[in-house]
C-alpha cells in the first residue's frame, strides 16, 4: 500500500519527522521532507525548505516535491516547535511563532494536498499533536493550544473525509528523548535547580507508563495508521491506549 506512493513528512529532518521519513523509505515510499532548513540526513530523500507558516512558502516547497516525487499520497505534519514559558511572558510574537508552525502549518499543508488525493481517491494524513494536545500543563499555554487545536482541526476534518478514501489520524506522543525535550529538561534544571537526569525522570513519569516515548514506537504507529485505512483515530504514545476521534 505504501511502496511506490509519494509521502512527504514535514519537520522532516531530525528527531520524530526524520523518523518516520525513515520507516515510510523502508516500506518503498519516494519520500519528500519538508522543513526550515532540510539538511541532508544521509538518506535519500527530495529535500524542500519551507517556512510552513507561510502560505507562499509551502506552495513552493510542495510544488519542488511534486516535481521531484509526482502527486502527494501520504502526508505527514510533524513539523513544529516548542518553547515553554509563564503566560505573563508569553508576548504576542511566541505565541505567533508557535501557533504558526504547529498549527497553520498543519492547516496549510493539508489543504494544499487535499484535492490531489480527493482526485486519486486515495490519501493518507496523519497529524502529529501531543499529549499537550489532551491535556494542560504549566508554561506551555502557546503549544498547548497550538496541539489541541490540531486535535480540533483532525476532528473536524474526519467526516469531511468519509468515503473519499483519504483518511486523517492523529498520533499523540508524550515526551520523547529527542532535542526538542532539551528544552523542556534545561528550562526544569533552571527552574528548579535539580540535575537535568532528575529533571528527564520528572518528565517521564508525566507520561502515561512513567516513561519516555521512542522514536520507533512513534514511526511504527505513523506507518500503522497508514496502511490501516482507519479513519478518525487518535493514539497515545508511549501508553497503548487508542479511541476513537469524536465526529463532530
């Protein structure tokens, strides 16, 4: 089902992104990353940068991987970032610069690519959110919002998708062992003063399990969900846990 299909993953160039790029290659995809800088990862990728908070620039980007990989199939908005802070000091450019990337990018890649997989009667899309996407936390309100609002817009996209054979689905990861929780350990050790191995313990028991999210575990169920053909699901990782997306 996948092999030979044209899947483009954005923020596609470390950490959950490059994995997932990196399962869909094994499964015989022509795989298209998508992110600010593209680096090259050693893999063989079509590489585009893109801002994916500007509409011009995805357009772009798109059009370059279309070029390279022909129509998009498969796509995958991971792309995103995250900074954590007190709402008292979360100015207006944080929360643009948050909300752009992790959810007017997702908005404006699926509708970029919508149509092309409407015609092929065939698509997949799998949002990555987060667990902030459930639930709150302190210092995050920016990300929290930017995640639950993409667990708002798969919601909604669900029905749209019905019978179209293009399904969305959601994955929702804890904190994983990857850069971006660097941040989340340095800002706890700052705060608190405790070593950063205390701090990625406190982080792991927030998850469900008590522990750490793998990247492999994350590529495993993107690659799950695409082959599957559900539509509407939504799965918490590193706990097994999956129900089904509320249609609205």
């Amino acid at each position: 089902m996948i092999t030979g299909k044209h899947a483009v993953v954005t923020g596609g160039g470390r950490g959950i992104g490059l994995a997932i790029a990196r399962a869909l290659k094994e499964k015989g995809a022509h795989v298209s990353i998508v992110s600010r800088s593209a680096p090259d990862t050693g893999d063989d990728f079509f590489r585009a940068k893109a801002d994916v908070s500007d509409e011009a620039s995805v357009s772009r980007a798109l059009d370059a991987c279309r070029a390279a990989n022909g129509p998009v199939a498969i796509l995958v908005n991971d792309a995103g970032i995250a900074q954590g802070a007190p709402l008292k000091r979360t100015d207006k450019a944080m929360w643009d610069r948050i909300i752009g990337t992790n959810l007017t990018g997702t908005y404006l890649c699926t509708r970029m690519v919508i149509e092309e997989m409407f015609a092929a009667k065939w698509g997949r899309i799998v949002n990555v959110a987060s667990l902030a996407g459930l639930y709150g936390a302190p210092y995050i309100t920016a990300y929290t919002a930017s995640k639950h609002g993409i667990m708002g817009f798969t919601r909604a996209l669900v029905p749209e998708l019905e019978g179209s054979g293009v399904t969305a689905n959601a994955i929702c990861p804890g904190y994983v062992d990857t850069d971006m929780m660097e941040s989340a350990v340095a800002n706890i050790v700052a705060r608190t003063g405790m070593d950063a191995s205390q701090a990625r313990e406190q982080l792991a028991q927030m998850n469900p399990g008590g522990r750490l999210a793998t990247l492999e575990e994350i590529a495993n169920a993107a690659v799950s969900l695409i082959e599957s053909g559900e539509n509407g699901r939504e799965v918490v990782l590193p706990d097994p846990r999956e129900s089904t997306l509320d249609h609205v």
